[in-house]
C-alpha cells in the first residue's frame, strides 16, 4: 500500500517523482510504512488520509476537535480500538460510524463484523488522520475508566484498614477523615464533576440502595444513569461532599444545604448542596451553576411575538405585579433573572429574596432567606420595604402572609416579580384568591402573569422530517384554528408540509440540545378586571383570555413545531 500513497500524492504534486522515490528507499531500509517517512518530510496528515481514501474507496472524515459524545465510546472498547486501530465516530442515520486508519487490514473488517452483529447496526468506514485517532483514544479516559481505577485505589486501602477500623469509621470514628482525604476519593469526586460539567447536566444525584450507588446526570431535563458504584464507597464520598460544601460531618439524620465553589474545565462554576437522609443512608443532589450561562435575554428564551412585546412594554411600569407561573423545572428562575438583567439600571434599587441564590448579579442586592432562623419569605419582604427599593423580586409566593406583603409592596409604588405554582396563567388569578388576597386588590396590582414549561429542542443539523399528515395533521389544525385570527391566517399562508423529529447523530447523540420555553402571557384588562370582581371562574378568564389575543402554551408549542424547533412528540409530552 505504501507504494500506492505514494504515487498518489505524485499525481496530485505534493510529492515530486525524486521525493517519493527518497521515501520508498527510506521505507524500505527502515522497515516502516511510507507515511510514517511522509510524516517527517512535513506531509499533512489530510494528504496521506486522502490517499488512503482514494485506494480503499472508503471516504476521508476529518473531526477538528470535535469531540466524540461519551456514548459512542461504548460501541468499541478500547482495548479494540487499540488493537485494530479503528475508533467509533458515533452514531448516524442507522449506521455505526467507525473512523479506521489502516483501511486494507484484513484483521479489522473481521473485528467491524464481529461489533456489527453485536449491535445490530451496519458499520460506515472513514479514513481518519492519526491525530483525530489519537485524539479520541484519549477520549477514553471517560467517566467509567477514570472512576473505576479510583475506586480500585480507594478498596485497596479501605480493604488495608481492617474490620474494626472500618466498623469505627461507620459509628462516626475518626478514620473518616483519613478516608475522605485520600487521593481516589478525591479524584472520583472529581471526575464526577468534570463531566456533568462538559456534558452540561443541571444536576448530579448520588443515590444509595441496598447493594448498589447510582450516580444520575440530569440533561435536558431528564435523568440518566451515568455510573454504578458499591455501596462501599457511598460513606467516603458524601463526606467528601460535606467537607467540600462545610457542612457537619457527623449529622445524618437531618437534611442539610450548601455550596461550593470551584474551576470545573477553565470555568468557575457554582455547585449548590443538598443531602437527604434516606432508608439506606444519605442521597446527595448536587445543581451546577455555571454564571457564566446561566442568564440568559428574553428571546433566548424562546419568547418573542406577542409575548415577548407585552412582558418588555410591562416590565418598563413604575409598580405593580408580574407573575411568573408553571412547576417545578419549569424554568421560572431563568424567566426571572432576564427580566432582571433588563431591569438591572444604575438608577434603581433592586432587592431580591431567594431560596437559594442560584445566579449573582452585579448591581443586584440578592438576599438568601433562612427559614431555620425565621428568615423566611414574609419576613424578608417586611425588611425589604424599609431598604427603599423600587423592584423587588420574591423567589416564590407560597403563603396568604407572603401573597398579602407582595400586594402591599406593589400597591405601594413598588415593581414586584415573583412565581407561583399553578399549571398556567389562568390559574393565576383563583391561586392568589385561594391564598387569602381579595379580589378587589388583584385587578390594580397584577399586571401579567406567565405561564411557561421547557421542551428539549431539535438540533438543527440532524433532524428529521415527517410528512404533516393524518393524525398529526389533525392535532396540529386543532390547535391553529383556536389561534388569534392574526396568527391564525400566518400560519395557514405559510403552512408546512412538513415538521421534524429528534435523531440520533454522532453530532447530536441525544437528537435534543438544549430546552427552549413554551409560554403564553395573560395581561391585566378592563374586562378582566371586571371578572376577578364579580367572581372570577377559569372559564371566564380563558374567555376573556382569547378575546385579547393570547396564545397559549399548547399553541406556542405548535408554532415551535411548525418551526422546526420541537418534535410534537416532545411538545404533548410537556404541555
């Protein structure tokens, strides 16, 4: 083959007629393959991939950097990657994408059918530079690999202790502290860390059960099992955690909270602690906070239309209230901290009450309420009115005492933002009532109120279509013909013929990126005013809702549907 590269890459000019002949000689007396010799002669690596692919016929793949997802890397051990000189790319359109370096190995394509039949996929070769091989073989110095052989340091030395020592440590002996500073539990906790962070999980649960600890990434929204541990190890590493986060070692028969701090990848990021005493023992959740994407604009959120013009025309109001509504995950906090930023100006006193401080913001006074000490959300708001602000921001309105203040402060000249949980905006107005606020008060304080879910969004360069048709046809109609009549004739000049649907890719292993907001805003009316006062029923208010123009969750949804941003799948699943 080597004679072959070479002549090749005569008949393109890199190589002159007397330059490959030096290096077929040069090959031939050191025994080596002839792009070995190229290499040191200064040839690029896509040259000689190029060659490569030219006489093998399998096409050339180059990867610049681009970074295998963790869970390609299962497809191939390593110990065969290794071997056979071939590395999984991921994958794609049904297929295992495998990138090889020496093509006409007759080894290697026993091996690739040998992983076919295991997986169940066909395999799709590409000739790959030894740098992109190199580069994910580091990749395998994953999750799994770098964890298990700190756990094989920790058993050896935990094994080295004894029994007695070891029943100590578990009745709270002072061994604990020499098991929790050691190096592999150290680095365990680490390597957990690390690759929550690069694979951009919200948070990280360590779970103990009978025989077993399940470490779970929540991404996008959803939970997945990232590691097995034993139950061994389970003591070490929530005191670790505890250590890290100064909260008190010995207690474990009551929930504590706290945060750490620390530089995860070039990037400070914000680790907030909760632990949980459970029926085999203590389970740590662990929300990563990273400031620096953490607050995002309005219309990064997904907002925009009309939606986006009446929180932005509100939000300017010297007083009053905007509620933002939906469950828990819902993305209430995120919606909150952009309205912040808009509203963060060096000629305003902004204070907000939390619980916790997920995200700092200069020029913002954050409080962190403690209700362990009396320091709850009522309680704070009474100190706030006296710290002359003008925007206050309440992490949740739960109480009649909290509701009954945030009115007040509104009421009084005060711009108040806040979250309640109902499933939409609609609920807003019955949920205040229920609360203990009366109705007369509702109308001249409460300006909107922002209903809103997270759906996980399609990646944009591996889609894939699904003709609008039948039963899909049908709910989509649905929601369109109860759409405002502006909106509604948009959308039916401009209808698709087709929508898209998460796939798997070795660009985008999950089919999904991220989350973006489905919303829908109810603004205070005449009309609406009218109703909170002579008894306000849902039903009412979702008239009088339609009657100005709003668009509701569901509708908004289908618009990112028809906009290729969500699969419907994924929209009926969250609205």
């Amino acid at each position: 083959m080597a004679k072959h590269i070479v002549d090749i890459l005569v008949s393109k000019g890199i190589l002159s007629l007397e330059e490959a002949a030096k290096v077929k000689q040069e090959a031939k007396e050191k025994n080596s393959a002839a792009e070995d010799i190229l290499y040191t002669r200064g040839i690029q690596e896509q040259d000689v991939a190029e060659a490569k692919a030219e006489l093998s016929g399998y096409p050339a793949k180059y990867l610049q950097g681009v970074q295998v997802p963790f869970e390609a890397l299962h497809d191939i051990p390593e110990e065969s990657a290794r071997h056979y000189r071939i590395v999984p790319l991921g994958r794609k359109e049904g297929y295992l994408e495998v990138g090889m370096l020496n093509p006409d190995d007759v080894s290697v394509g026993e091996a690739l059918k040998f992983i076919s039949a295991r997986l169940g996929l066909p395999v799709r070769i590409f000739v790959i530079t030894p740098s992109d091989f190199d580069n994910i073989l580091e990749e395998y110095k994953n999750l799994s690999g770098e964890v298990t052989k700190a756990l094989g340091e920790f058993e050896k030395e935990y094994e080295a202790l004894g029994p007695e020592i070891r029943i100590l440590k578990e009745v709270g002996g002072g061994e604990i502290t020499k098991i929790v500073e050691d190096a592999p539990v150290t680095k365990m906790l680490a390597v957990i860390l690390r690759h929550a962070v690069d694979g951009q999980a919200s948070d990280i649960h360590i779970e103990p059960s009978r025989d077993k600890l399940r470490v779970r990434f929540r991404v996008d929204g959803v939970l997945h099992t990232s590691l097995t541990l034993p139950m061994d190890i389970h003591s070490a590493v929530v005191t670790r955690v505890k250590v890290m986060t100064n909260l008190k070692i010995d207690e474990t028969r009551v929930p504590q909270d706290g945060r750490f701090h620390a530089q995860i990848s070039g990037k400070e990021i914000d680790f907030r602690v909760s632990t949980l005493p459970t029926a085999f023992g203590e389970k740590v959740a662990i929300r990563i906070l990273d400031p620096t994407a953490g607050i995002y604009k309005l219309e990064g959120l997904g907002l925009g239309g009309r939606n986006l013009t009446l929180i932005q025309e509100n939000i300017k109001r010297p007083y009053g209230m905007v509620l933002i509504t939906g469950p828990t995950g819902s993305g209430k906090s995120t919606t909150l901290y952009a309205i912040l930023q808009i509203l963060n100006q060096e000629r305003s006193n902004i204070v907000s009450l939390e619980d916790p401080v997920e995200y700092y913001i200069q020029g913002i006074n954050q409080s962190q309420i403690r209700p362990e000490i009396g320091y709850d959300f009522a309680t704070g708001l009474r100190h706030i009115l006296r710290q002359d602000p003008d925007i206050i921001m309440v992490g949740e309105i739960r109480d009649k005492e909290t509701a009954s203040l945030a009115i007040h402060a509104a009421l009084t000249g005060h711009l108040v933002l806040s979250t309640l949980h109902t499933n939409n905006s609609i609920g807003v107005i019955p949920r205040l009532i229920d609360l203990g606020v009366d109705p007369f008060l509702i109308s001249p304080t409460l300006i909107l109120a922002v209903g809103q879910r997270l759906a996980r969004r399609l990646c944009q360069d591996s889609r894939r279509e699904v003709k609008i048709s039948g039963k899909i046809k049908e709910v989509i109609l649905k929601e369109v013909e109860g759409m405002p009549l502006e909106t509604r004739e948009a959308v039916k000049n401009d209808f698709p013929a087709k929508i898209y649907q998460a796939e798997v890719s070795s660009s985008c292993p999950k089919g999904t990126r991220g989350r973006i907001g489905i919303f829908e805003v109810l603004s205070m009316t005449p009309e609406l005013e009218k109703i909170i006062l002579t008894g306000p029923s849902e039903s009412k208010i979702l008239e009088e809702a339609g009657r100005q123009g709003m668009i509701t969750m569901k509708q908004d949804g289908i618009l990112k549907v028809l906009q290729g941003e969500v699969g419907l799948e994924e929209l009926l699943e969250v609205v």
